[in-house]
C-alpha cells in the first residue's frame, strides 16, 4: 500500500501500488473534472507529483503538456499510476468549481394539463335504502365532482384499507387524489376534510453535470421552489 497526499489541503489516502491519481482522489471525495471519463481524451484532469514515484506515459499523453510543465512533474491523473508514496498538487482549474446554475429561461406558456388531480366530496353515509359500498359511494361522489367516470377509477388495496374508518372519522367530508395512469385513473391518497388547494408535483432536469428540480403548485401551474446541484457523475466522466 502507497499513501499518497494531495495538496494543498494535505488529504492522505492510502492506495494500492498501480491505482491511478485520479481513483485514488475519488476515494478521498476529491471531485476532479473528467470531462472523458478517465481515458485519457480531455486532457482535464492536470495534476502535478511534487515528489515520490508515479508512472506517466510521457510519449502517449504529453501532448497537453509544454516541456516545462512535464519538468515540473505535470500529467494526467487518470492514467498515471501509484508506484510509491507521493505528493501529488491538485491545480485550482482541475477541480470541480461552485458555478451558478441555470435554473430560470425565457417563460412559455403551455397548456397545463396535470395527470393528478384533488376532488373534495361530502358524501352521504349508507342507509338501508341506499347501502352501497365506501368505495363506490366515494368514486361516484369524484365523478359528481367533475371527476372521471366512476367505473374507469379504482383504488389500491392500501388505500381501501383506510377508505371506511377515514371516511366515518372526518363525518363522510373527504378529498381524494386522482392520478391518471395506463388503462384508467387511480386513487392513490385519500385526505380528510377539503385539501384540494393543495397539490404539489415534481420536475427534475437531469443533465450530464447538474440536477435541478423544480416543485411545481399543481392548482396554479407556477413553480413555487427551485433546488440545483452538481451531479456527482460529473467526476466520472
């Protein structure tokens, strides 16, 4: 085992003997830009051996390098390898840099269209001149509400199992949430007293080296949170 330190923080880790630069500093969660994915391509991945032994394919990779920065130890992280103890410099420009995020864009306006939907019902309780079951009291009482055709819904199991207590213990005044899905609409939560106003939805833009999500109000179509990060793939390639 080899201990290699990296500056300038001085983050040591302890790696076999041929583990490249750069998997040694992934496992010390130093993030590197590796735009190639470590072959060796993009020539991003600049470090330099301030001292100890490493092994650098000068004929093969030193095309990114001027003769003066090879002197003073420059190679790529992702294929030089760990032959003993090292110092190894880690220049400001080849790590992963905090940048803005873009997160806004010129506004369209689009047809909105959620596929959930929240429909507040009051409904009757049974009686023995009416006796139908909670559940179709319940979908039938969506379907009054502007909701789908009852007999296109369904509700699963573990959802029917909390239909008959919550609806005797909010006196028969519900809201339930509808989503449409392949083949027909499901219930997917039911919610006591009126909580229609409140529906909220997901988008996440995944890209190649940022995440941004987007929390969406469903029942006014405008964004009410924005959430941005790196994505750790990045340092993968």
């Amino acid at each position: 085992m080899r201990t290699v330190t990296f500056l300038p923080g001085y983050n040591k880790i302890v790696a076999p003997r041929g583990t490249t630069i750069l998997d040694a500093a992934q496992r010390a969660s130093i993030n590197m830009n590796v735009v190639c994915g470590g072959q060796g391509k993009c020539g991003k991945c600049v470090v330099y051996v301030q001292s100890g032994k490493a092994e650098f394919d000068r004929q093969k990779y030193g095309r990114f390098f001027t003769e003066e920065e090879l002197k003073k130890g420059a190679c790529l992280a992702c294929v030089t390898t760990i032959q003993g103890d090292l110092h190894v410099i880690i220049p400001e420009s080849t790590l992963i840099q905090e940048q803005k995020i873009l997160v806004n864009g010129i506004d369209t306006e689009i047809e909105f269209h959620p596929s959930v939907k929240k429909y507040y019902v009051e409904l009757q309780p049974p009686t023995l001149a009416d006796p139908s079951p909670d559940l179709s009291r319940l979908l039938w009482g969506i379907q009054k509400r502007g909701g789908p055709v009852a007999e296109k819904m369904y509700a699963p199991l573990e959802v029917m199992r909390e239909i008959p207590a919550l609806l005797r213990h909010s006196d028969w005044k519900v809201t339930g949430t509808i989503a449409l899905v392949p083949g027909g609409y499901r219930l997917i939560d039911l919610q006591e007293n009126d909580t229609s106003h409140r529906l909220y939805g997901a988008a996440v833009d995944l890209g190649s080296t940022t995440v941004v999500a987007y929390l969406w109000d469903l029942i006014t179509g405008k964004v009410a949170a924005v959430a941005s990060n790196y994505n750790r793939q990045i340092s993968c390639g």
